[in-house]
C-alpha cells in the first residue's frame, strides 16, 4: 500500500553548525529517525540544553498537570514577535491568563452554531473560484490558503476575503509566510533585551504592513460599536468583553496581537489541514468517493448538516494526525526537574512533537499508513486520548480547535461534493515546516468535476 509523503530524516551525526543549517531550512528532515520511536532524547548546544519528549505520562505533566512550571519559550517566539507582538500565542503567565479570560466567551456555547453560516458561506465561495479552473492541473495550497482567509474575516470581521482590507492582509500575510524563517537568531543564541533581533528588511516590513491594516479594521469595528452598528461576530464578542478579574477590556493595540495571531492561527493551520486533506483524498480516491458520496448531504445552511459528515471528519482527524500544521511546541524548565531518569535543568528547553508523537512506532499501529478507521479501534481510542495533540492539550489547548473541527470538514466535503482530485505522479509533495508544515514546492492536484 502507497504510504503518504514523509521527509527523510538526517544521519544520526551532524555538527552543531549543520544542525543549525538544517532546522532552520526545515525542522522536520533535521531531526535523526530514532526520534519516532524515543520516549526522550536530549540535545546540547553551546547556548542550552533542550529535551524531546514523547512520553505521554511527561507530555501529561508539563501541558495539562503543571502548565505553569512549563511556560511557553522565549526562544521560538523571537522570530514571531514582528508580527505577533505580545498575542495570546505569545505570552506567558498572568498576562496570558488575562487574555484567555477575555478570548475564551467568544469561542463558548454556541458560538460555533452562530459562526456557521460564515462558514458555510466560505465554502461555496470556495467551491465557486474552483469553477474556473476544472480540467487544470492546480497548486492546491493556494486555493485553500484563499478558503481559510475568507472564513477568517468573514466570522471575525463579518467581510469577505475580496473586501479591500481583507485581500491586502491575505497579499501581505503571503509576502511575509516567503520572508520569515521559522527560527531566528535567537532561537539558538540567547540575545539581552537590547540586541537587534536581525530580522530580514522583507519581515519587518510585511508584519508591519499587516499590523497596519488591522489596526485600520480594528478601529473601523470599535467606531462601529461606540454607534450601535456593530455585527454580532468574533471581533465584536471580543472587543466588547472585559476581564472579569479587571474589569477591562483588550486596548487597541492589544486587539491588534490577538488579529494577528487568529489569522495565523486561523488562516495559516486551515490552510495546511485542508491542502494536505485534499492530497490524500487524491492519494486515496476510494475514500474521496466515500467523503463525496457523504458531502451529497449539503444542501442547505443548517448546523445539524455536520453530524452527517462522520466520515469527512475522521478524515480530515486522520490529515492532523499524519501532517500537524503546527509540528513542534516548545516550553521551558520553570525550576530544575527529573524527567526517566535525567536531569533537566532550570532553563532547559522542553520540545513537544505533534509530528513525532503522531507518527511514534510504539505507541500507533501502522503510524505512517492513512487510515481513517483506525478512530474506531482500540489502539485508536486509547491513542487520540494520550498521543494526539493537533491543538495542544491542557490549559494552553488553542481555542479555535472546535472552529477548525467543523471549518476543515465543512470545506473538504463541499469541494469534493462537485470535484474530484487526481494526484500528478511526477509532482510527490515533501512536507517541511515553514510557518505550519506545508509542501516543499506546493501540492500539485489535477481537478475534474464530478
């Protein structure tokens, strides 16, 4: 049986420099293929001591008992502030639980029923810019980086993706995903407050852009609510909402982080989801009959519609597991700690791998197979409960996790309802790790309409 598309791992030695060459070009293939079956491996640099973990009783420890002996690094944020600021994604402590107070209510309830229509919207937007292109060979990451850009603004902004503001951020957002390493400087070297972070000039000058443009919609939303004419979207929930411990609300400027980070958050991990789905549907066209055969039930706008989707849902589920968008988390030693009998010093850098904990050979069985059934068996079960983590886990699980569970399903089946995706044998794609993990030169899909 055809397996999808793995990177290859480097050889088992390598210098610190070419380490360093080769994560910053591409996490994935810079890690030893020993990784996919260790519970904890160690690295040293001159700088820092920094641990993979994949043993779920630690994972268990540092995200869901213990979060806040854990914070997020410093570190992997230096390449993100640009654009990010100090967003939610970001922060540590009491300013990160502030945040969440005020982030989560929007996220709550019903708030997925009232989203719905946006993106039920989204979808045959999406479906319709595809009509044109039936018959092509397509790069499909572009199209479902579009789909993912317009379900962000059209629930946060209550505006479609070809609203003026709305396509110059996506342009923007674009220019800056080309001009951003994943790690900077100071991800490998511990730099004072003071020091010049060295971004690139391109970075700097599209987070500024983008951040620009946000502040334009941001202001534009707060006008609206001061006069009563505000839509009852995400931006207004969270722009009207207080800390209840404060008593205040989010500053402009800190509404502009938050932005900034749904839209990478949002946008950016859909984008990969989707783009990867569709590729294995294309890799698979037995199951993409099945989730075709499914999407016959979209026929109108109605939240219930999603409970009819079982198997465009274990399929996108299985697409997290094989390709996490976000591959690698990292946290920081609060305090020194033991973790399988090791020493793990106060500052040492705690590495969580969606991608190796994903693919681990002694926890899944047939990890590197797509096997969208394996949601029904025991192994399974016990494994989405212990070695799944596509959003995080614990107190720091991404709020929009639900949004994406019903986004991803939604799209893949409305696309697949009207067209059918070919692979293009000479055209494999190589996951690497940007931003998210995406294509190393695009994922290439003939599309036929059905």
């Amino acid at each position: 049986m055809t397996l999808p598309p793995k990177p290859p791992s480097r050889p088992e030695k390598v210098s610190l420099l070419q380490y360093m060459r080769l994560f910053r070009r591409d996490i994935l293939s810079a890690q030893p293929a020993k990784l996919y079956r260790a519970w904890m491996a160690e690295f040293r640099t001159p700088f820092f001591r920094s641990f993979m973990i994949n043993d779920p009783a630690l994972i268990e420890t540092v995200l869901k008992e213990r979060p806040d002996d854990f914070p997020k690094s410093a570190r992997i944020s230096e390449g993100l502030r640009p654009l990010l600021g100090q967003s939610v994604f970001l922060t540590n402590g009491e300013t990160w639980k502030r945040q969440r107070r005020i982030i989560d209510p929007a996220f709550e309830g019903g708030r997925l029923r009232e989203t719905f229509p946006a993106m039920w919207d989204a979808a045959e937007a999406a479906a319709a810019r595809l009509d044109g292109q039936a018959g092509q060979v397509i790069e499909i990451e572009a199209e479902t980086s579009h789909a993912a850009a317009d379900v962000i603004f059209r629930t946060l902004f209550s505006i479609p993706i070809d609203h003026h503001l709305a396509q110059q951020v996506f342009d923007a957002f674009r220019s800056y995903q080309r001009s951003q390493p994943i790690l900077n400087l100071g991800a490998f070297v511990p730099l004072p407050r003071w020091m010049p972070r060295l971004h690139r000039k391109s970075t700097r000058m599209n987070a500024a852009k983008i951040r620009q443009l946000i502040t334009e919609l941001t202001q534009s939303r707060a006008a609206q609510i001061a006069a009563g004419t505000a839509p009852d979207d995400l931006a207004t929930k969270i722009m009207t909402t207080v800390d209840p411990v404060t008593g205040e609300g989010f500053s402009t400027d800190e509404m502009v982080d938050q932005v900034a980070i749904f839209f990478l958050a949002g946008h950016e991990t859909s984008a990969s989801a989707l783009a990867w789905a569709l590729y294995l549907m294309a890799l698979y066209p037995d199951w993409q009959d099945r989730v075709a055969d499914e999407a016959t039930a979209l026929k109108d706008c109605d939240f219930s519609v999603m409970s009819a989707l079982r198997i465009s849902r274990d399929v996108f589920r299985e697409t997290l597991r094989l390709y996490p968008p976000v591959p690698m988390m990292v946290r920081e030693a609060g305090c020194p700690e033991h973790f399988r009998d090791r020493p793990v010093p106060k500052g040492a850098q705690l590495v969580l791998s969606p991608w190796h904990l994903h693919r681990h050979e002694r926890l899944w069985d047939n990890p590197d197979s797509f096997d969208p059934e394996r949601w029904h068996t025991e192994n399974g079960k016990a494994c989405q409960r212990n070695a799944y983590m596509p959003f995080s886990a614990g107190a720091r699980v991404c709020t929009g996790a639900g949004f994406a569970m019903v986004e991803g399903p939604l799209i893949l089946s409305r696309i697949l309802r009207d067209y059918r995706v070919v692979v293009q044998p000479d055209k494999t794609p190589v996951p690497v790790a940007h931003l998210t993990v995406r294509a190393q030169n695009g994922i290439w899909l003939r599309l036929e309409r059905r």
